[in-house]
C-alpha cells in the first residue's frame, strides 16, 4: 500500500538523461494479527491480549477481541473494540462464570475488511467447594453414622469428598477417612472399627479442581462398653484338681469372644 516514483535514465559523453516520471501503488498485504494466551484467568474475569505482528500497508480502523463459548467467536458474539495505536493491545473482560471454558480471538478492521487472530480457548477458575458440619447419630460402642451436605461445588468439578476423623483436633486426609460410594449433595456414612469410650474429632471434606476445603469440626465419644466377670469359690477340691466357677456379670457388647480361667 506505498506509492512509488520511478524514470529510467542514460548517461554518455554528451551527458545524462532521464525519462518521464512514473508511478506505481503496491497493493495491500496481509495482515498478521496474533491472539496470546490470557495473561491472568480468575473466578470472574481474564485479560485479553493480542499483537499487530505486521500491519502490511493496512490502515487500521479498530482493534479489539470477541469471544464466547463456541470456538472462533466473532463479532455476533460479545466483543469489544479497544482503542490502541499500539501494536500491542489488550482488555479484561468481566462478569464471566466460573469454571467455564471459554474462547476468544483479537480482531482488526482495515480498509479491506476484517482480520482475525488464532481462536484461544481458557478455562475461568472454581472456587473452593463448600460443606456442612457433620451431623452424628447412632452412636454405638464401636461405631457411628455421620451425615453431611455438600452446600456448593464451587462451580467446579468434584473428584472427592468425605470424613477425616482422628483423636486430635484438626483432623485432615492424613487421618482416618470415610468416603460416601457415590458423590452427592447429601452423604450418609457409617464409621466402624472405632474404640469404646473414645472421643474423636471429625470434619467433612470436599475437593474440585481449586482444592480441598474442611467443614467445621465437631466432636463425639463412643458408648462406655462395660464387661465384669466374677469368680466363684472352688469346690470338687482334690489331690489333683479343682472346679473352677466364673460369671459374667455385666457385658454391654454385642457378644463374648473368650472365656476362661488363669
């Protein structure tokens, strides 16, 4: 797109000479537009940028960058020019939803059209999930259910979520763990194997793709299971032997595993 003179010219001994002045306009070339990756990426928003690698005659009559949630958006989908000399330019863009992914590509409108960058595509980010205290219930000698709600996803993927339990505070997926057979938003759990008359320390988590969060920690002891046996006088007493008489008293547990004497 320039404007060039040219004359073609003779030189002898009678001196030079030229002819008569021409011209000529190369025409438009193509222009480079180049869309980069979104320099931040948020919950709600990312910044946008774009560089002219190469005008190539094109007067430019705006820049800017639409995008959407189709590949290659244009100008029927949100947009936005951006005034800019400068050969590189860029936008935030705001209001997005989270954990969704999204495209965009820069545009340039110039005298012979409108040019676009390579689409990009970008994924917002989650927010952390969110879950409820656990509810405690049917708490036996070496056993308890638990119940919890997941309150929010975070807008994110879930990849796991349950109960950590331990005997100090803070519990975390380093302790004890109790997972749910299937994800949902209202989880039931039954805890077993634990000891009578114990007091553990118990909290729900969630993860999505931003990370872990805990619920708020609750406390809750097992039943005092009892067991007392007595033993009765000796009779039959001879030279060789005895019987021996023992009773159970007092047992709070399912069922007996061993009896005897020492």
């Amino acid at each position: 797109n320039t404007r060039y003179y040219f004359r073609a010219f003779a030189e002898n001994e009678a001196g030079l000479a030229y002819s008569t002045q021409q011209y000529i306009t190369t025409p438009i070339g193509e222009l480079i537009l180049h869309t980069h990756n979104p320099d931040t990426v948020t919950q709600t928003y990312a910044q946008l940028s774009a560089t002219v690698e190469d005008a190539a005659g094109n007067t430019l009559e705006s820049l800017g960058f639409c995008w959407g949630l189709q590949e290659n958006p244009d100008l029927s989908d949100n947009y936005i020019e951006v005034n800019s000399s400068l050969v590189d330019f860029s936008y935030q863009v705001n209001n997005l939803n989270p954990g969704t992914i999204y495209h965009y590509r820069a545009f340039a409108l110039s005298e012979d059209g409108l040019h676009f960058g390579q689409n990009i595509s970008f994924t917002t980010r989650a927010y952390l999930p969110e879950v409820s205290a656990c509810t405690v219930s049917n708490t036996l000698y070496f056993s308890t259910d638990l119940d919890f709600t997941l309150l929010t996803d975070g807008q994110g993927t879930m990849t796991d979520m349950g109960c950590c339990y331990s005997l100090e505070a803070n519990p975390d997926l380093t302790d004890s763990l109790a997972r749910p057979g299937q994800m949902g938003s209202n989880v039931s759990l039954s805890l077993q194997n634990l000891a009578h008359n114990t007091s553990y320390y118990v909290r729900a988590f969630a993860i999505n793709q931003e990370g872990i969060s805990y619920g708020p920690e609750i406390q809750f002891t097992t039943l005092d299971g009892k067991l007392t046996v007595i033993t009765s006088s000796m009779s039959e007493i001879t030279d060789l032997g005895a019987l021996a008489k023992g009773m159970v008293t007092e047992n709070t547990f399912d069922e007996l595993t061993e009896v005897g004497f020492c």
